[in-house]
C-alpha cells in the first residue's frame, strides 16, 4: 500500500512541478504582451488587451513578473538554458514597463489633488461599507415598462443639514447594463455623506431604438429626485449627475440641456438644475463612434450607435447631431469634468479634449483629467488606481463647486 500510495505522491509532484514549469514560463509572455501593449496602443488586438489587464492590475502584474525573473534567472544560472534568459528579460521588461506606467498613473492622480492608497490596489477582496444596500422605487413607466431607481442613503447623515445628492447614469453603449452596476461606487459616495440615487432608462435593441426617450425618461427621473430627495435625506437643490461611457453621454447631453431650459421629460413636473457633471470615458461624438475603425472596438461601437439611433449616419444625421454632447453646449451648463482614458479604442479621447476646447469657449467650466495608458472602463476594478483617481478627483471637483456633505 504504502508503494502504491509514494507512486500516486511521486505522480502528482511531477504533474506540479510541469504545471508550475508552464506557469513560469507563459507568465512572463504575457505580461510583457501586455507590457508592450500598453507602450504601444496602436499594436492590433494587443494595444486593447495589454491596457485592459495592466489598469485593473498593474500591482500584481509588476510584482509576479519580479518574482518570475528572480526564479527563472536562478533555474539559468544552475541549467545555463538559453530560453531562460530570453524568459528573465521578458519578466523583467513586463516588472519594469508596468512600473513606469504605474508611476505616470500616480503621477496624474497626485497632481489632481488624489492621494493612491498602495495597499488598496492589490486587495483583490470585497469592500465594505457603512451605508446600506440600495432602496429600489419606481419613479415612472413608460410604454408599460416600470423604471426603478435605486436610493443609498448618506451614512451617519446629519439630523441638521440634508445630503448633497448624486444621480448615476450607467453606461452599456445605450443597450446594456443596469441601474445596479458600479454598485460599490454608490455605496462608497454614500458612505462619504451622499445621498446617491441610480435612475434606470429604457435600453436599445434591434429592434428599439431609444435615442430620442432615454434622456427624456432619466429627466423624469430627476423630476421624482427633486421632489423625494428629502424624504431620503437628500437635498434636491444640490445635485449633481456622474455616468460613464453612454451614461456619460447622457448625463452630459441632460445637464446642459436641462439648465438651458431644453428638455422635456416624459413625465410632469420641474426639472432641478444641475450643479455639476462628471462623465467618465464619455460618447462625445456619434459619428465619430460610428466611423472607429479598430479591429475589435469598431465593430461594437457600430452596432450601439445604429441600434440606439435606428440607423447609420447617413440614414439619420439629424439623430446622431441630436445625440452627440458638443450640439448642446451653452453658457448655462453646469461645471464638468471629464475622465477619459488615454488608450481607449472604444472611444479615443481626441473628442472629449475637443468637447472641453469648444465648452470652455463657451463660458462653461470644463475640466479634463485623462488616465495614463487607461483602456475603456479602466476604473472598474475597485481599488485600482484608476478607480481610486476617478472617485478622488470627483469628491474633491463636488466639494469645490458647494456639494461636499456637512461634517
């Protein structure tokens, strides 16, 4: 027995050490990939996948390419292999190259006035938070379909002073996503004193196509904010609107045209003014989106503008207008701030610096804090630095423009 069980022993650290062996060595390949990747965005295929692992986990990826180079050069010098010399260079240009961009990462986030907790980006764990999950209602339908929101109350709220409010708008190219993503971004707002409120929209399809009704049904949203908000803590007065991608899209197009009197909700009541917008990554332009001709972003960036829209730019360039921010820029629109990512083959950011040149002009506030080497959604790990930039810079742009919660 004992023979047959040092043979099954014997088995299993052979099959270890060969799975051990693999990992040594496709390790190092692909993070110098992504590596190289990142250093050179316009590579096919590899300039959207190196951004899209380094982002989110650059940290690990620096400190596992160490660690491979420090073994892999051992296992050289006692074999003399050659292929574990071209393994070592690789693991270290991977530990190197994500290092460097690491720092030009931090670098950005501190010139903004955002502190990067290290430690927080390797927790690869859940986060906790003091306020509670979120209440869901109702604040219309529409063509038989409910529209929820989603509430989170202010922790620790004042009995004195009522909550500065923060409405997200997801993203999901008009025809995905739900009012429930970046959850733990609304929790951590609200944590921080806000009252955060999530307003879901009717999605694009094939077959339905949403352009002229999803900013009109988030306004509807807006109206019910304004006239609940105390209810829950919050003060209708202060708000302020954060989305991403589409959902940047759409809470730029309804801050500026909802302070110029421009929209119509499809429901009755007052729209609030809006004090201030946060657009991460956001649709700028429509027919831009529609003409990206990236290997593997091209083509979604087609299909989201014609479903959302009914068509191509050709068919209807009036809807593309009609749904592109730059079209509802006016001295009245709110303090904005825009976060795109400098290696985004979704939507490139040339748009959004063009968008904030011809804003500026305009008389609006605009502001522009663009993430090193960040691929679309670069921010959605929570924790990454990414993340942590896009929460830090928008805590402080509130606070500057009077909506930093009571102490």
């Amino acid at each position: 027995m004992s023979s047959i069980t040092n043979k099954i022993i014997a088995k299993i650290s052979v099959i270890a050490a060969k799975v051990m062996r693999f990992f040594a060595y496709s390790i190092p390949v692909i993070f110098a990939l992504a590596t190289l990747g990142c250093i050179l965005p316009t590579l096919p295929i590899l300039g959207s996948v190196g951004p899209l692992l380094v982002s989110p986990y650059g940290p690990w990826i620096s400190i596992l390419s160490l660690l491979c180079a420090i073994v892999v050069i051992r296992r050289w010098r006692e074999s003399g292999k050659r292929r574990l010399l071209i393994l070592t260079a690789l693991a270290s240009f991977a530990a190197v190259g994500t290092a460097a961009i690491q720092i030009q990462q931090f670098s950005v986030a501190q010139q903004n006035g955002v502190n990067i907790d290290v430690l927080r980006t390797l927790w690869l764990g859940e986060e906790m938070h003091d306020s509670a999950a979120a209440i869901i209602q109702t604040y219309t339908s529409y063509e038989g379909q409910d529209l929820p929101l989603a509430i989170y109350s202010p922790a620790n709220r004042s009995a004195n002073s009522a909550a500065p409010v923060l409405v997200y708008v997801h993203g999901g190219g008009w025809g995905g996503g739900t009012l429930h993503d970046r959850a733990s971004d609304m929790r951590w707002f609200a944590d921080q004193g806000y009252l955060v409120i999530s307003v879901e929209y009717s999605l694009s399809t094939a077959d339905r196509h949403t352009w002229d009704i999803a900013e009109r049904q988030v306004a509807c949203g807006l109206v019910w904010i304004a006239d609940n908000a105390e209810r829950f803590g919050g003060d209708g007065a202060r708000l302020a609107l954060f989305g991403e991608s589409a959902g940047g899209n759409l809470v730029l197009n309804i801050s500026y045209r909802a302070n110029a009197g421009l929209l119509n909700p499809v429901c009755e009541g007052a729209l609030p003014q809006i004090a201030a917008v946060i657009a991460g990554y956001p649709i700028i332009d429509a027919l831009q989106m529609y003409q990206n001709n990236d290997v593997i972003a091209g083509h979604f960036a087609r299909m989201m503008t014609t479903r959302y829209t009914g068509g191509t730019p050709a068919e209807y360039p009036g809807r593309y207008a009609a749904i592109s921010s730059g079209t509802h820029i006016n001295a009245l629109a709110p303090p904005t701030l825009l976060l795109p990512g400098l290696a985004d083959h979704l939507l490139p950011p040339k748009p959004v610096y063009d968008f904030a040149k011809k804003a500026r002009a305009a008389g609006v506030d605009a502001r522009v804090i663009a993430f090193p080497y960040g691929e679309h959604s670069y921010d959605q790990r929570i924790g990454s630095i990414g993340s942590q930039l896009v929460r830090g810079a928008t805590l402080r742009f509130l606070g500057e423009f009077g909506l930093a919660p009571s102490k």
